[in-house]
C-alpha cells in the first residue's frame, strides 16, 4: 500500500506546496511545532480533505471531549478548552486554521499524560500499553534503528542530555507515535474517514512513526504522511511528500539548555 502511494503522490513538491493529493484514509500532516507557514499548509490541506476527524498530538482525550459544541471560529474558547497555554505549545492563533478548516469535523485528542511518559521512559512504550497489544514492537532497541533513532533525540536536546536518558526519550516517542496510531486507526473506524492527524515531524516519519505503526496496526488502511521543513531535507527522507517554508527565527535555541 505504501508503495502505490508513493507512485501516486507528487514528487518532492516546490516551497509550500505539496501538490495534488492520493486518496487515502488517513492524512499525517508534520509540522515544525512553532513554524507558522506549516500550520497554514496544514490548514489549507485539510480543507481539501474534509477530514471527519481531526487526531491532535497536543490535545489530551478529556480536552478534547470539553471543546465538543465550541464554534470552531471562537479560538479563545478552544484554547481554554483545550488548556492549550497550559500545556506549553506554540501561540494557538497559528493552529486555529486548522480548527477552522473542519468545522465538523471530529476533534480527538492523542496527547500522552506525563504519568505515562514517565513509565515508558522507565521501562518500555510496550509496557504502558499493556500485554497484547499489536504491532508497537517492530523494530529493534539495539542496530541502527536505534542508534538513529537516539541520535535524533540527542540533537534535539542539544547534546545536552545524558547519554543514558536517550533510549527513555525514543521510548516516550514510541509511546506517543503509538497513542497517535491508535486514535487515527478508532477514528477511522468510528467515522468512516477520512482523517487527519496534526503532529510533529518525528511522529509523521513511515519508517518509525505513526504510518509505520498503522501499517502493522491496519495494513489495509492508505496512509499518506507529509514532512515540513525549513530548508530541502536530504534526498529519501521517510516522507510521502515534503514541504519547505521559510525558517522562523529563534534567536539560540540551544541556550535553554545551557
């Protein structure tokens, strides 16, 4: 299925544009968290597919259920709903769009409580998720997916974590790629499709995140998976299709850590 996709999607599309779209049941849109021009790509894509439901990585399940009846043009009442400010994301303003473009459609929440992460970091995704449950344990902790996996984690922290909290953090990314996965395939499910899934670029990546679990979880389900990006990404990234929009300007995102 992945590679019928791949044939039917554009190729590597120009600034901020990803072009005509495949059919598909689920649409995972990346994004850089505090990128505005990836929110508004975001959004115009999901006018175009009319999703019945929208999965959020940053909404908790009980939020989302408290911006049920909110008129999506009323961004200050679902943030508050939402608790949005509270969890430490980006200005909502940039992700109301999206909100927006879907007025009725379904909005369900994926975030991962802290509690939760904790464990996983601990121990394994596996184990928060319970004994049984299909297709989380795919790859390999030790090899190069690993490695790759940790030194992806060790850059976005700066180098500035210890060495041995990496293989925790891959597996609160494992957990959150999982919860995605799960909330993505029930929507399908529940509504009939299609849906769309708001999210980091890490989760929307088909050789580790999200479309690589679905693509276990429910092989019969197209999944279509954007990357956005700031400047070209390297020729093969894990991406049905990629977006380039200008950068944001951060000032030394690094100095947190220091």
């Amino acid at each position: 299925m992945r590679r019928l996709l791949a044939l039917l999607c554009c190729a590597t599309p120009a600034v901020a544009d990803v072009g005509p779209l495949p059919r598909a049941d689920i649409y995972v849109l990346g994004e850089t968290h505090d990128n505005p021009a990836h929110h508004a790509v975001q959004a115009e894509l999901v006018a175009r597919v009319a999703p019945a439901a929208l999965v959020f990585e940053m909404i908790a399940p009980e939020d989302a259920a408290a911006g049920a009846g909110i008129d999506r043009s009323d961004g200050e009442a679902l943030a508050e709903a939402y608790r949005w400010d509270a969890l430490g994301w980006p200005d909502f303003a940039m992700y109301h769009p999206i909100f927006e473009a879907a007025p009725d459609a379904q909005v369900i929440g994926a975030q991962v409580g802290r509690e939760d992460l904790a464990s996983a970091m601990r121990s394994s995704a596996e184990d928060v998720l319970g004994v049984g449950v299909v297709g989380f344990n795919l790859w390999p902790r030790s090899g190069p997916v690993m490695e790759a996996l940790i030194a992806d984690q060790r850059a976005a922290h700066c180098d500035m974590l210890p060495e041995d909290m990496l293989p925790g953090m891959v597996e609160a990314q494992r957990l959150r790629d999982a919860m995605l996965a799960l909330a993505a395939r029930d929507a399908v499910d529940d509504t009939g499709g299609p849906v769309v899934v708001i999210t980091g670029n890490g989760h929307a990546r088909t050789d580790t995140g999200v479309p690589f679990v679905l693509d276990a979880l429910s092989p019969d389900l197209a999944v279509w998976a954007l990357g956005q990006f700031e400047e070209p990404p390297e020729p093969g990234a894990p991406f049905d299709a990629t977006a380039v929009s200008p950068p944001v300007d951060r000032g030394a995102p690094c100095a947190t850590f220091r």
